[in-house]
C-alpha cells in the first residue's frame, strides 16, 4: 500500500469510525468498499490503530495548500 492509499484508507476510517457516516447516499460499490473496510477494522481494532491513526500523523506538519 502506497503512503497516499493509507492517508486515503485512514481518512475513511475516521470519518466512517468517528463520524459515524450514513453510507445509504453513497453507490453501492463504494458503500461496500467502506462497509468492508469497517469490518476489517473492527475485527482487530487494537492491530489496525496504526492505521487508523496514520492520516493524523502523516498530515500533523504538512502545509495545507500542499495538500490539495
């Protein structure tokens, strides 16, 4: 996995963990990618916070026009 995959990876993460998302808006391909990506985190939370907390890490010290 690619650093920008696992920025993307835990950016979803923590909007779908966090802030609790209502997946009914979204097509139902992408629905599954995060249903499924929730259920992998949940089976092993403790062995996913990396990942978890990967976005906040790697975004803590990076300008933000850098990140568009």
């Amino acid at each position: 996995m690619s650093e920008q995959e696992a920025i993307l990876i835990s950016i979803i993460l923590n909007m779908a963990v966090d802030g609790k998302c209502d997946l009914s808006h979204l097509s139902p391909n992408v629905a599954a990618f995060v249903e499924g990506t929730l259920e992998d985190y949940y089976q092993d939370p403790e062995d996913n916070e990396l990942l978890y907390w990967y976005a906040h890490q790697s975004l803590e010290n990076v300008s933000k026009r850098k990140l568009h």
